[in-house]
C-alpha cells in the first residue's frame, strides 16, 4: 500500500503523525528484536552443534561448506518483514473487523493454519460484543485530515458515536503503548480543527490481539498526550531544518 501522502491547502507537503512519532524510541520493539536475534542465535549455534559431532565431516573444508549452509538457512529478512509476519493471526482480526464495517464479505481464510483463523475469529467475535455493548454507530473510516495550524497529516482509523462522538482505533500489537495514545490524541486534534462544532468527546483503542484476545481502553480526553505530540512535532521540524537525523 503506497504510503499516505498530506499536503495544506497552499499544496506544501507535511509529515503525517506516525513518522513523526518515529523520534520517540519505542523499547518493546527494541526488546522484541533482541529476543528475536537471541532466539536465532541459539538456534544456529546448536545446528552447528550438531554438524561439528557429525561423523561424515573429517576435514576442514567439509565441515566449513556445512558450516556455511546452515547459516544460510538460518538467513532471515529485516527485522520488520519478520515482525510483520508473525502480525498474521491479528491483522487478520483486523482484516474481519474492517470488511464487517465496510459492508463486506468475510476474508478469505483458505490455505491459512486452523489455529490461526480460530484466534482472529475470536477476536473478531470480542470486537462485535464489544460494538453491540457500546451501540457503536460509524461516522467516518479511514478520514485523511491536515493540520494547516500544526502542519501534520494524519488519517483517522474511525470516526463513530460511541454513546458520544470519539475515536476508535484499532491495533494488532501484543499491548496498548505510549506512543499509540500519544497518535490518538493527535488525531483528536486533527479531527477537532476540522470539526470545531462537534469536537471529539472519547477516545477509545481497541486491540485483537495474537491469541485471540481483545482490550479495550478508553479516555474522555488526552491533553497530556497532546502535549507530547507537539513535543515529538518540534523535534521533527528542528531535524528537518538541520537535515539532522536520530
């Protein structure tokens, strides 16, 4: 998917609220790529293991050929292809939830892991008890808006009535973090300078996750996120007029 461009109305082009949130350091991340290294790093090792006890390897050059073939197996894209890879249970979640509020069919889930559907259907299933419980009424989906004030972009997961006129945003992470209240309240503001007389009165993040599971959270307002958000804008426009980079 070709990534969101967002321009003000004079056509200069502007970050949107995640890139610009990329200048705070997100350690669960951080942590997820240690372990993934480390888990790779046993795993190679004690192949290794193995073919160096391996009695059809009697000279060097035998054993080193072995050696390097195992590393190549062992060989993994980027961190984010891999991390994007193991998302499968919850984007499909995701997928279920935004093709139910489009008005569509269910996902295909032909040649997926049984044990893969079985957990997005649950969360799926939580999602809609969840919208009956809360008499969700969509307002908007996917709403690109611009910040003439601030100068960001950003586009709003959903608009809807949720007993008063908020947010929801959706997630697929392994928990509700910082920096995704942080997006949600920049998004409050795009969405209240389009909306002056309707303003945002409820944010909500909703998350499916991995193993089937389904959190929701709930703020009446996050100013003190906001605040965050012009903080992390600051600093993106300082890098961008130094052409510094963290």
């Amino acid at each position: 998917m070709p990534t969101q461009q967002y321009r003000t109305k004079d056509g200069k082009r502007v970050k949107g609220v995640t890139t610009i949130l990329n200048v705070l350091a997100k350690p669960a991340l951080i942590f997820w790529g240690y372990t993934q290294g480390l888990e790779n790093f046993n795993r190679i090792t004690e192949q290794i293991s193995r073919e160096c006890q391996s009695k059809d390897h009697f000279n060097y050059i035998n054993l080193r050929e072995s050696i390097l073939k195992v590393l190549k197996e062992f060989e993994i894209g980027a961190l984010y292809d891999k991390r994007d890879k193991a998302a499968t249970a919850g984007t499909l979640g995701h997928l279920f939830v935004e093709n139910h509020l489009k008005g569509l069919p269910d996902p295909s889930t032909a040649g997926l892991p049984e044990p893969i559907v079985k957990k997005a259907e649950g969360s799926y299933l939580a999602y809609l008890e969840w919208e009956r419980s809360h008499k969700f009424q969509m307002v908007h989906s996917e709403l690109p808006l611009v910040s003439e004030e601030h100068k960001f972009g950003g586009t709003i997961d959903i608009g809807a009535v949720v007993g008063e006129m908020g947010i929801v945003d959706i997630k697929t992470s392994k928990g509700i973090y910082f920096t995704m209240i942080v997006q949600v309240a920049a998004y409050g503001q795009l969405y209240n300078e389009h909306h002056p007389d309707a303003p945002i009165k409820g944010y909500h993040i909703l998350r499916l996750g991995e193993e089937g599971d389904f959190d929701h959270k709930y703020w009446p307002n996050l100013d003190d996120y906001w605040e965050v958000f012009k903080l992390c804008l600051g600093i993106q426009n300082i890098l961008d007029k130094t052409g510094q980079k963290l």
